[in-house]
C-alpha cells in the first residue's frame, strides 16, 4: 500500500563529497517502508520551488528508524531535480509518494551475504544492510567509487560489515573496477545484493552465466521513471519470464533472468 506524504525535513547533510542525505520525520512511511523500496519524490522545494518540476524523482528509501520515527534518502547531484533537494533547508517540506516497489526479503536459510555497491548503489542497499546486521548475519560490502571521497563514510554502515573498497584512481582500496573484489569473497556467500551502474550489472549477470559465481545475484536496477506506480510503462525490463517494469515488479531481479539488450535502447 502506497500513500501521498507531506513530509517535514529534519535534516540535510553533505556525508560524502556531491553525496547528500536527507532526514524525514514521519512514523508512519517509516514503518510501512522496506528495504529496496523507493520514494517518487516532488523536487519543487526551497529556493528552487520556482523551477516548476513537474515530474517527480524516484529515490531509494536509505535507511529508516522506527524508534525515532524517521527515514531518510541518500542522493546525488544529477540533475535540476536533485540540485532542488541539496538546497533544501531543516522544516522545509517535501510531497512523496511510497513506498513503491517490491520490498526484498532475506530468506530465513541465508547466513553470509555480500553486497556490491558501484557509486550511489550503497543508497539502495543500505536498509537491506540494517536488517541483515540486526539478524547478525556475516556481512561483506564490497564498495566501489570514482576516488575515496566519494565513499560512503564507513563510520554510518551498520554493526559488524566487512568492507572492501576499489576506487578508479586507486586513492581507496584496489584500483579496479568493484566487480574484481567478488570473486575474493563469493566463497561462502549464500546470495549477492548488487546496485549500481548498468555495466557493473551486466558484468555480474555475465559473470554469473560464466560460472564466475557461485551463487544467485539480485541486482537493483534504475531506469528513468515518469510514475512510479505501473502506468506510464516507461521502465520496462525484458526477462526471461517476459517484459516486467521495474518500478512495480522491481527493483530488484535475480540478474541472470535480465536480458541485457533491451536496458540499453533509448
Ligand atoms: C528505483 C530507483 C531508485 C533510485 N534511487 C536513487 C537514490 O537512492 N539516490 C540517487 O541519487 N539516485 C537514485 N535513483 C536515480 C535518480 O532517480 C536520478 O538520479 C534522478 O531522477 C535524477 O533527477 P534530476 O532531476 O536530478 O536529473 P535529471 O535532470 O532528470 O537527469 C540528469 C541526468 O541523469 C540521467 N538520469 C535521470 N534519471 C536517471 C536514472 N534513473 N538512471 C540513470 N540516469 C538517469 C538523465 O538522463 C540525465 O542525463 C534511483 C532511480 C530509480 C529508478
Ligand atoms: S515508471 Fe511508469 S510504469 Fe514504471
């Protein structure tokens, strides 16, 4: 069940460089939202409210507190949308619309799971995280970024993850791309959670059909998204089970049942 939300900014932080979290006030989406779920967010706030953006954003719910009745969205600067939110202020208020998209479960057998993580991939997989470390299971994060100052700060990951870091300049971990990490650390994993870039998706799918991996890989995809609700058909992803849309039977899909070439046409 999704809602219309008016939801009041408690705060807005610059946690890595152009990486920006946002902190929401609101009990309710905090508890009706799920790892892998997202947001469609109105961007016309602030000093931009003038801009007149009549589409809404699609943002992954990051993290959420029950406890303190909060949630918040991790975002960067792409575009006029997402240069709207940065400049948002505390009490400014927001309109969404969630949570949308199949929420993930971690089935009960799973004991070790890796996450990968490509740029603004961890904003996906961080509530995921949170529930894997309250269930105390063994986590690796393999966390890959154009140099060390754009990583996610260790210091905010949950309890007990194991990180790996490959940056492209090497100022960070190895200097690779992230999907050179996995092969190190698939050995006793039950399962891979991946977001990220599309290449670095289609790397792993092909990996995985390769018999590079060992074990199942669920890949959060993105596509530009005008509804977010199952209407406009403008997310569609071709399966091996036949043509889904990623917002309302996504985001997440096991990567070796995508078929690649239709994510590439415009
Ligand atoms: C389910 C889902 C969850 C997402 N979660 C996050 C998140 O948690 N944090 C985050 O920073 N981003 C996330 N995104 C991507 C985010 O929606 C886009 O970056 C955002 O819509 C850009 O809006 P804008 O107005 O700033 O840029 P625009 O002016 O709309 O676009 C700027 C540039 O980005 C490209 N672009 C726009 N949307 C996308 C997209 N979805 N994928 C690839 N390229 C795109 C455009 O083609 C253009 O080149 C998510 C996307 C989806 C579909
Ligand atoms: S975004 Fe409209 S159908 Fe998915």
């Amino acid at each position: 069940m999704n809602h219309h939300y008016q939801l009041k900014i408690i705060s807005l932080k610059e946690v890595a460089m152009g990486l920006f979290r946002l902190v929401f006030q609101s009990p309710q989406l905090a508890n009706e939202s799920k790892p892998g779920q997202f947001l469609m967010v109105d961007c016309n706030v602030g000093i931009a409210s003038t801009e007149n953006l009549f589409l809404r954003r699609p943002l992954a719910v990051h993290r959420t507190n029950i406890k303190e009745g909060q949630l918040s969205i991790l975002f960067q600067v792409v575009g006029k949308g997402t240069l709207a939110l940065s400049k948002a202020t505390a009490g400014d208020v927001i309109d969404v619309i969630g949570p949308l998209g199949k929420p993930i479960e971690i089935d009960s057998s799973v004991e070790n799971i890796v996450f990968v993580s490509g740029g603004l991939g961890i904003a996906s997989l961080t509530a995921l995280m949170d529930v894997a470390s309250e269930r105390n299971l063994k986590i690796t994060l393999l966390s890959g970024a154009r140099n060390s100052y754009r990583l996610y700060p260790t210091q905010l990951l949950p309890e007990g993850v194991i990180e790996m870091t490959a940056t492209d300049d090497g100022s960070a971990g190895i200097r690779a791309p992230i999907t050179h990490l996995v092969s190190q650390v698939q050995e006793n994993a039950d399962i891979i959670y991946a977001c990220g870039p599309l290449p670095m998706l289609e790397a792993l799918s092909q990996m995985r059909t390769d018999g590079m991996l060992a074990v199942d890989t669920i890949g959060l995809l993105e596509s530009q998204m005008a509804c977010g609700i199952g209407l406009c058909k403008g997310c569609v992803v071709d399966t091996d089970s036949g043509t889904k849309l990623i917002c309302v039977d996504g985001p997440a899909f096991n990567l070796r049942e995508v078929i690649w070439e239709s994510q590439y046409t415009p």
